[in-house]
C-alpha cells in the first residue's frame, strides 16, 4: 500500500517518472522489506495515503492503530487477508499508468531469500508472481504473512494467507505454503 501511495503522490504533483531519490527508498522497500526505507514512504504519503488507497481499492477493514505499542506509523497498520487479496487484485488498476510496469517489477523481483511462501509454490507450477511478504517477530509469538497476485494458465488471482501467535518463522512460512498448496495443487 505504501508502494501505491506513494506512486499515485508523484502522479498527484505531476510527475511521471521515477526520480532517483524515491527509488532509493521503494526499491529497498519492497525489494529487501527495509523498514527504515518504509518508514521514509510513509512519512511521505502519511495515513491519509494509505487510506486514500485503501478506499480506492474498496477495502472495508483497514485502519491505522495510532494507539498500538510500536506506534501509530505504517507498522501500525490493521488489515484482513481478504482486504488485502481484494488490494493487489485490483493493484494494477490503483497505480498511475506510467507506474505500473515499475510497481510490477519490483514485485516480481524480491530478493532471493525474502521468496518463499506463496512465491514458493506457485513459480514452479507456472504462475508470475508479484508479492509481498511481511512479519512481526515478539519475545514468543509471531505474525508471518504474505499476499501475492499470480498470472498464468489463463486467468489471474489473488492470495493472502495471515498468521498470527506462531511459535518461530519458520511455522509461519510453512503454514503460507501449506495453504498455497492446497489452493493451487
């Protein structure tokens, strides 16, 4: 969401391109899930940005927690699988035209080591895959979820898989292929 606030913001002031200073937060952003270049974005687009797309994309269950322990910032953020599924379903129709192929890449091109879950299963079975992926670790619980936009064998779907007070990462991660497998197998 950030990504897409951030790219209708630039099409906003009236430019069309990708200057160098907003690719050097978004590509680390989503490329390496770099917080402190997150938190760049968002101090850029703000909430009212992340709200303007969620209405946009006709999401019904986003919010901004300002109240939450680990601030009122884009980690802050509340959301539900399926507004998630229905956001980067209907993603490519959110962002500036100009921006697309951008958006897409950087989405298809995670690093290596940030490529499991959906990603996982769906690549070998001939899918594109545009993703993203993203955790909170806490002292003996974690939140592990991931969302993607697959393409292939003639039609085009979304999957979001969230869990949440898994015992390590790991847990995480298999329970997001698991139900990938399921779904797609």
């Amino acid at each position: 969401m950030l990504l897409v606030a951030c790219l209708r913001r630039l099409n906003a002031i009236g430019q069309h391109y990708i200057d160098p200073y907003s690719n050097s937060f978004l590509y680390p952003m989503i490329n390496v899930s770099d917080n402190d270049a997150a938190t760049t974005c968002w101090s850029i687009v703000g909430n009212a940005g992340l709200y303007a797309v969620a209405a946009a994309a006709g999401m019904t269950h986003f919010s901004t927690d300002t109240t939450a322990s680990w601030g009122g910032s884009w980690g802050a953020a509340l959301i539900t699988a399926a507004d998630q599924a229905k956001f980067f379903f209907e993603m490519d129709s959110l962002i500036p035209r100009e921006f697309v192929g951008y958006a897409n890449y950087l989405l298809s091109t995670i690093a290596g080591y940030e490529s499991w879950g959906i990603r996982a299963i769906a690549r070998p079975l001939g899918y594109t895959v545009f993703f993203k992926a993203g955790w909170r670790p806490s002292p003996d619980v974690f939140l592990v979820q991931q969302i993607a936009r697959l393409a292939g064998h003639d039609h085009t779907l979304a999957i979001a898989v969230t869990t949440d007070g898994d015992p390590d990462m790991d847990y995480g991660i298999d329970t997001i292929q698991g139900v990938t497998q399921a779904l797609l197998g």
